[in-house]
C-alpha cells in the first residue's frame, strides 16, 4: 500500500524539524519577519508542526485555531503568502525530502490560499 505523505516526509521527528526551520526562516524572512515580531517561536513551531502532522496523516494532536481564525484580521497579501510558500519549500530541501513529496505539500497549501488572504 502506498505510504502516507506523513511517513514519506520522515513521521513526526522529521516533521518537528521541518516546521522549525520554517519557524527560523520566517523571522529572518524580510517579506514577512515583521508579522511574527510578537510571536513566541517555540509556540510558533508547536502549533505548525501539530498542523503540518495532522494534515499530512499522522495522528491528529493540532489544538490550535482553524485557518481563519488563526489569519482573519491580518489581511495578508498574496506576496506575504508566496513568500511563506517559498520558506516551505527551503525547510523541505533543508531536510532532504524529494520532488513528488514537496509538490504534495505545496498542493495543500495552495488549497488554503483563500483561508488565509485578505482575511
Ligand atoms: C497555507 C499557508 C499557511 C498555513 C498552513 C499557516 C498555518 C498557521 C498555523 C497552524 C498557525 C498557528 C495557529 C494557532 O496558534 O492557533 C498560524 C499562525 C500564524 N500565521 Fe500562518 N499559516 C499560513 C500562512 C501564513 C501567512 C502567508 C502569513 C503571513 C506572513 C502567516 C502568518 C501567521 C502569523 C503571524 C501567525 C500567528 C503566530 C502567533 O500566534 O504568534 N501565516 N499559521
């Protein structure tokens, strides 16, 4: 049977790290570091990792807010979400995961464009 994009991207260590070296690529980010100037990064990295694991097939312990909850009064831009786009895909060649699985995740993400612009 054909394996979960969760195990393809390494379970819930590979995972944890991925979303942290997003976390750390955000906040130097000059597109969007400012966004995350109140943010505690250990928080931040707690939350997208639970998300990021759960949406990809893992075991589901994301407690945090819905999408638009968690964007709504932000309005934020389509260049601030192609620049989180854009970290994505470093933090995933950061941690050696291949073609076929980063096209999976931006997919996804692409999906949730409108839950997280101009809110
Ligand atoms: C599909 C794309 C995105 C996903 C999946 C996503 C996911 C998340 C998640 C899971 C949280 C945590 C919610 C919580 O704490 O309850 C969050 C918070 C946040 N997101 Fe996004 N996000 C996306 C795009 C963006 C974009 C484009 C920006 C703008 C630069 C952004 C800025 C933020 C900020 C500032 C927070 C709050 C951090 C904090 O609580 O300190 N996100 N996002």
């Amino acid at each position: 049977m054909k394996q979960s994009l969760y195990e393809r991207l390494g379970g819930s260590e590979n995972i944890t790290q991925i979303a942290s070296d997003l976390t750390d690529l955000h906040i130097v980010n000059p597109r969007i570091a400012a966004r995350y100037a109140n943010s505690d990064p250990v928080l931040v990295k707690k939350q997208v990792s639970a998300f990021f694991i759960a949406g990809t097939g893992g075991p589901d312990n994301y407690t945090g807010k819905d999408m638009i909850a968690a964007h709504r009064g932000m309005n934020i831009d389509n260049d601030e979400f192609m620049a989180v786009l854009d970290d994505v895909m470093q933090a995933l060649d950061m941690n050696g995961i291949g073609q076929r699985e980063k096209e999976e995740v931006l997919f996804i993400l692409y999906s949730l464009k409108s839950e997280v612009v101009y809110l």
